[in-house]
C-alpha cells in the first residue's frame, strides 16, 4: 500500500537513524457545541477574572477526545509511535472542533495496536531529543480557561485609576499562567514521566475568554529523579540536545506575569502628547517598570528551584484596553547535573536544517488557531490605548464637576 505520511526528507532522514521509517499521517477530532460557552461567557462579564473552571473542562476534555481518537487511528495503522502531534482550535460558525494531527512511525516490519508512544515533536527534533538520552512516552496538555472579568474585583479597578503594578490584576494573571503549567506536569507524572520537553504556549480567544495551553512530550531521562515533579521546558529540542552535551538539563519553565495601568493622570497626560511627535514618557517607563517586575519574578522562581541559569527568556506584551497592559516573560531554568550527556560528539546537520514552506496561503485564517508560541510578541500598547483611557477619565472627571457644583 501507499504510504501517505506528513513527514519532510529531513525528518526520514534523522528517523531512520533511530531505526524508524514513515508510517501513516493520522487525525483525531472532536466538535463541540459553542452555544454553552456562549451563554457561560456572557455571564462572565459582571464577575472577577480568574478561571472559569467548567469551560476548563469542556475544553480539555474536547482535546483529550481528538487525541485518544488519533491514538486509535495510529494504532489501526500499525503505527509504533506518532510524532508531530499538534493540536489545533477551529471556529465552525457556533461550533468549536478541536483537530488532532500527527505522522505515524514504524519500527521494522513490527506492527502494534498501541502506539508505544506519541511526541509534539517532529522527525528531527525526535532525534534529538533521543539522542540526549530522554525516552519520549505521551503527547501532553495542559489548560485553562480565563475570563478576565473585573480582573480582581471593585478594588482592582480602583487601584487601576493610578499608576504602576495592580497586584490584585497581576496576581489573577500569574495563577492562571500557573495553572496549565501545573497541569501539564501533573499529566506527564500520571504517565510516569520525569520531563516535559519542547513546551509550546498559546493564548487563544474564545467566547469572549481567553484560553492558556501549554503543549508538550513527557518523557523519561535516567538521570532525573523518578518520583520527582517532572522537570519541564519550553528549549527547542535542539537547543536541549547542545545543553545536555555541555552537561546541563533543565529545571523548571519559570514564567513571571505583571499587570500595570497608566492611571488617570497618565492617561490623560499621554493623550494629549500623543498628539504631537515625540516620546511618550509615561508609557515608556510603565512598559520598563512592568518588564522588570516581570523579570524579577523569573529569578525569584529559578531560584527557588535550585537553578543556575534561566535561558531563552521571552517577552509578550498585551493591551487588556482602559490603559492597562500585562507583560508575560518566560524562559526555562537550567542546571549542571550528573549523566547529562549526548550518545553522538555531534549533532546531524539534517536535524538543524529548517523545513521551508511550499504552499502559501493569504486567506484570512482567524478563525483556526494552532498551538503555537503567541505571536504577537513584543507588540505595542497600541496607538489609541492611552487615548481611549484618557477619554473615559476626562468623562469621569466631567460628571465628577458636575456633581460638585450642582
């Protein structure tokens, strides 16, 4: 039979070198009805941010059936493991499909009911994962589902009317960010698992909420504590394979969050000199203090972890309106350790070479959203951001005359 398989040359390449060949390309699906999550959302809007636990639930449960559902095709394929597994959120007018798509492996001439494992990773970086000595066992997820609502109550709004951090903001936002890594690495320690690799993050619209899901593959490294909490990672597969070379493996993926306003003055202050060319100060020192205090928090959690290092930190900013900004860093923390090592001196050529696009498509795709890192890192506050906060102050501070004199 033809073998009809989403694999790339360079991904056969570095496969075959751990004694795979190309099996099947296989999906998974799932459609749920978006009319309850509607109704949910709206009744969102009169309460305080945080997570809405029972869209939590619909959600992941929507993933885990279209995964499960992938596990069985692979499985009737002959598959031994699927690699590549990727999660995508698809917008069917009220309906929301959640679309599980991977590439089956074979080893030999065996063929098995149960694939013996499932990856996030590709071909290539499935070599290096291996080769730096982890066992690949679970693609694994975790999720949660926000609303940022009044974002901390009555006394977060009063405290967004002046400038700096609002911690009751900020505090929202940093557990929800916690809470799908804390459950991603509950999943991978279920299975068994030691380390959850090649994390990817995506923040996705839904329903008037917000979506967090971190993606990854739990595997088992021989040099890692086996009842431990599994150390995670959000490093490129390659860039894992040039750490354990050098000895090193990683801690813990540490995120910090900040939630800071503009404030009254300072909204009304950068609106009017946003009218004429020049730096805005104001916003500019708001964005530098929300950056450190986010940065702060990254070191106070690899730290406390026992790191010596936290690597490939990234920066997000977003504009939550009425003058308010989050900034979101992240990064892994790392650490020299014992029996970190790589089973080849150096790394194949076709397991860096970068697979080009040959299909472009400029159709608008806002309404399918695949699991990737957000990308709209290091966007601006927006143009009218300062002015719509300063707008809505000045007529806050018209009725406030108002009342005074009259």
């Amino acid at each position: 039979m033809t073998t009809i398989s989403g694999l790339s040359g360079n991904e056969i390449y570095c496969l075959r070198r751990l004694g795979y060949t190309p099996g099947e390309l296989v999906i998974g699906n799932s459609v749920i009805s978006l009319g309850l999550l509607g109704g949910i959302a709206a009744g969102l809007k009169t309460l305080a941010g945080g997570e809405v636990s029972g869209v939590t639930s619909i959600i992941h449960d929507g993933r885990k059936r279209a995964i499960e559902r992938l596990h069985m095709e692979a499985g009737h394929n002959g598959g031994y493991g699927v690699t590549g597994v990727s999660s995508e959120l698809i917008l069917h007018g009220g309906n929301i499909e959640f679309l599980a798509i991977g590439s089956c492996v074979r080893q030999g001439t065996e063929r098995s009911r149960t694939p013996a494992f499932s990856s996030a990773c590709d071909g290539q970086a499935l070599y290096c994962l291996q080769d730096a000595g982890f066992t690949p066992k679970h693609f694994v997820f975790g999720n949660v589902a926000y609303s940022v609502g009044l974002g901390g109550g009555f006394l977060g709004l009063l405290r967004s009317l002046g400038r700096g951090e609002v911690t009751e903001f900020s505090e929202v936002f940093n557990r929800t960010r916690h809470l799908a890594l804390e459950r991603i690495r509950q999943e991978a320690r279920e299975l068994g698992a030691n380390a959850v690799t090649g994390i990817r993050t995506s923040i996705l619209p839904l329903a008037g909420m917000q979506e967090m899901v971190m993606t990854g593959t739990a595997c088992t490294h021989p040099a890692l504590p086996a009842s431990a909490w599994p150390v995670t990672s959000d490093l490129t597969h390659e860039e894992m394979w040039n750490l354990a070379n050098q000895g090193y493996m990683p801690v813990q993926l540490v995120l910090g969050v900040s939630v800071y306003s503009l404030g009254l003055v300072g909204g009304i202050s950068s609106f009017f000199k946003s009218f004429v060319r020049g730096e805005i100060s104001e916003l500019t020192s708001l964005i530098y203090e929300a950056r450190e205090r986010a940065l702060i928090k990254i070191g106070e959690d690899a730290r406390e972890a026992g790191a010596d290092e936290v690597l490939g930190v990234k920066t997000y900013v977003y504009n939550l309106g009425g003058g308010i900004i989050e900034f979101l860093a992240i990064g892994t923390a790392v650490r020299k350790l014992d029996g970190a090592l790589t089973r080849s001196e150096n790394l194949l050529p076709q397991a860096i070479i970068r697979d080009q696009d040959t299909f472009v498509n400029t159709v608008d795709r806002s309404t399918s959203y695949s699991l990737e890192r957000p990308t709209n890192a290091r966007g601006s506050i927006g143009l009218f951001t300062g002015m719509g906060f300063a707008l809505i102050a000045l007529v806050v501070f018209v009725f406030k005359l108002f009342a005074v004199f009259h």
